[in-house]
C-alpha cells in the first residue's frame, strides 16, 4: 500500500508519502473551515522526511496561528489553487498533508488509536465525532507542547 501519492486538481503538484501517518487529525477549527470551504479538515501528519514533491514546486503562503501565534505554511498549487499541505514552524520536523488529496483518500487509517478530534469548541452545527476518539476543545496541546488531557465519548458526539 506504501507509497501513497496524491496532487492538486490540474494535475501540476504532485507528491509522494512512504510511511503511515504518525496520526491522524480532524481539525475544526477556522482555520481549517476556510482553508478547505468544508466543515474542518482530516490532516494525516507524517515525519518530515517521508514526504517527497515528485513533480511541481509550490507556492507557500504564511499564516500565523491563532492558537500558537507560530507560523504554519500552507503549500498550494499556483496554478489552480488546491491546498496539499502544511508546514509548521512548531513542529520543523512533521508535515500535514490535506487528506483530501490523495489519490486514494481513504488510504490510511483513521481510527481511536491513531486520531484524535480537535478545536470542537469551533465546529458548525451538525458536526459529528464517533464514540471512543480523544476530542479536545481546543488545541491538543498548551502552546509550549504540554499534551492536555483529551474527554473521550462514550457515545456519538453532535454539536449543535
């Protein structure tokens, strides 16, 4: 199943990933709903190492977090404008990848043991999490990288 690749829409950026995700998030918050127009993003997270451009050179744009006030670089495709992944200044060694993307999406596991939910404290209305995944309101970690302690639902969790 390994390599996984993925691109953007017109076919210019294409990547490559050799290894499973070290986890994978669902992120909720603005950021997330306006950088995809959806309710948040699924962003496998993957060592910096085992990510490789095969084809294409993105553009970056630099946002500052709102939640750690470091930059995260979001790559894209000058050309039509698909986001595939992101960069992070807290993080120099990982890479996030837009899980959309790929050429086969739902490639990688997306369980309790490797996921987790985040920024639930920003989800629309009509947003749904399974029961048994970690889940955090906010970020899953203070701002110095402290891992907080995530509320596990017993049952499907709707924000209304």
């Amino acid at each position: 199943m390994l390599p996984q690749t993925g691109g953007c829409l017109c076919g210019a950026l294409r990547f490559q990933v050799k290894s499973d995700p070290l986890w994978v998030t669902a992120c909720f918050c603005k950021f997330c709903q306006r950088a995809t127009g959806a309710l948040g993003m699924v962003e496998p997270i993957f060592d910096l190492d085992d990510f490789a451009l095969i084809q294409g050179t993105p553009r970056c744009y630099t946002h500052i977090s709102a939640g750690s006030g470091q930059e995260v670089l979001v790559h894209f495709c000058d050309n039509c404008g698909t986001k595939t992944h992101l960069t992070f200044a807290r993080w120099p060694d990982r890479l996030g990848v837009y899980g959309g993307v790929f050429d086969t999406p739902d490639w990688f596991e997306f369980s309790p043991e490797n996921s987790k939910y985040i920024f639930l404290d920003s989800a629309t209305r009509g947003t749904l999490v399974p029961a048994g995944f970690k889940t955090y309101g906010e970020h899953a970690a203070d701002a110095d990288g402290t891992p907080l302690e995530p509320m596990i639902p017993h049952d499907i969790l709707h924000i209304r």
